[in-house]
C-alpha cells in the first residue's frame, strides 16, 4: 500500500470531522549517559529516581547508546508512556542524558461513530481506480479496528 495513498486519506478524513489528529511521537528513543545512573540517581528524588532506575533498565544496547522502546517499557513497569517521555525529557534538560529521537508517528482519534467505510471512500471520486481501492480498503480495515476496540 502506497504511504501518501495513506497520509493523504488521512489528512481527508481529518478535514471532513471523521477524524482529530492527537500528535505526534516517536518509535524509539536512544540516549547516552552524561554520568554514571548511579550518579545520577543520586541527584534525584526517591520517587523519580525510582522510575529512572525502571527505564533505564528496560533500555537496550552497550555502554554508550541505549536505545528504548517507550511503547513496550510503559507495558513492562506499568507506567503511561507520556511519563516516561516526560522522564526522558527531564533527564535530558538536567544535562544527565543526551536524547535522541526515531521513527516518527502522526497519531489520530476521536473518531465519529455515525461515520462509515463507504462515505471515507466517496472522498476519493477523482481518484484513480486503483487508488479508491486502496482507500476503501484502508477505511474498511480501520472502521473494523475501531468498531473491535470499541466492543
């Protein structure tokens, strides 16, 4: 499937009500510690130090650059992935990590339930054949998806 197909029904979808953009994240965060965590750690307070101590354990890679999945580790140590950012970017603000960012996402929702597969298709009237397809498809499998998550 074709990603500006994607982008541009999404932007489509967006512009009729059918769907409010939430931001965007990323994938996949990589630091490399200024210090030593144990220094580190010492500088915080017990409850954040904690947490730090949490993350940084989840994170994988050598002694230089670690890299963390934020999705995943908010999963594993039960904690919303928005605080381990926050965390991330604290960290980083205090001059005790370099940070860097990957894999870009654009996240979507409050989406309209009256809404259906077939009027997020009709955007596409001036469209190629083979791109209405791939936009009734698109909208066929998220309108699925949402109604599942909905259940």
């Amino acid at each position: 499937m074709r990603l500006a197909v994607v982008q541009t029904l999404l932007t489509y979808l967006e512009l009729d009500g059918i769907l409010q953009a939430t931001g965007s994240s990323y994938a996949e965060y990589s630091f490399h510690l200024e210090r030593p965590i144990e220094r580190i750690l010492k500088d915080l307070v017990d409850g954040s130090a904690d947490l730090v101590r949490r993350v940084v354990a989840e994170a994988r890679g050598g002694s230089y650059l670690k890299t963390l999945d934020v999705d995943q580790t908010a999963e594993l140590i039960n904690v919303p992935r928005r605080r381990i950012i926050s965390v991330l970017t604290d960290l980083e603000l205090h001059g005790h990590l370099t940070l860097n960012v990957r894999g870009a996402r654009q996240g979507t929702g409050g989406y309209s339930p009256g809404s259906s597969s077939t009027s997020c298709a009709s955007r596409w009237s001036t469209a190629t054949r083979n791109e209405r397809n791939v936009a009734l498809r698109v909208c066929t499998r998220f309108w699925s998806s949402l109604r599942r998550a909905a259940a």
